[in-house]
C-alpha cells in the first residue's frame, strides 16, 4: 500500500476519473463562483477533464506533478499553487540548500506563469 500523498498514490486511470470521480463533483463545483481544485495527485494526465472545472481560479501541483507540463498547460490562465516535496520542508533538520534549489527550479519553470507556493 502506497501512502497518501507519496508518489503511487494516484492509480486512478484519467478514464476512471472521468466515470467515477469527475461527473459527482462536477455538481457541487457548479454551486460555487470560484472553485480550486487538486491535492496529493498529479493532474496532468487528467487536465482534459479538470479544465471543465466551472470557474476554476487555480489547482494544485503536487510535488510528483510534472512542473514542467503544468506550468505549460497553465501558464497565464490561473494561479497554480505549488508544494514542495514533504522532506525538504523543515521538520527535526532541514537541508536548506535543497529547498532553495527545489524553489529555484519552481521558479525558473513557471517564469511568466501565474504561480504561488504554498
């Protein structure tokens, strides 16, 4: 069994998520003026189907998402927030070489981009 929130825990297929997932939320985010969207999973396999997102203002990168396909995909047409990868946050030790690094390269990525950390 894979954890939530580590990379593997997104084995629900984009044809899954449009008949099992997309067509229940798609409801509820309706109600809303502004919706965001994403957790723990990658959604660039999926984008084709969260884009439908009735006013979506943002979703969320995770750290296993492909930062280069997303800031893409997005670029200019939402803010995306973005997280780092959970070790690099600081717990007992953090290694703050690696996490200026790893916020570089977010940076450098999504240049031009409409992008938060969060």
């Amino acid at each position: 069994m894979v954890p939530h929130g580590e990379p593997g825990n997104h084995r629900v297929s984009p044809d899954q998520f449009a008949e099992f997932v997309a067509p229940y939320q798609l409801p509820l985010q309706e109600r809303f003026g502004l919706n965001c969207y994403g957790c723990c999973e990658p959604l660039e396999s999926r984008w084709h189907i969260v884009k439908k997102i009735p006013a979506c203002a943002g979703v969320s990168v995770s750290p296993w998402a492909d930062q280069e396909k997303m800031a893409g995909m997005l670029a200019g047409t939402m803010c995306i927030p973005a997280s780092p990868r959970r070790p690099r946050l600081p717990f007992r030790h953090m290694d703050e070489d690696v996490a200026r690094s790893d916020l570089r390269r977010t940076l450098e990525i999504t240049r031009g981009a409409s992008w938060s950390s969060s």
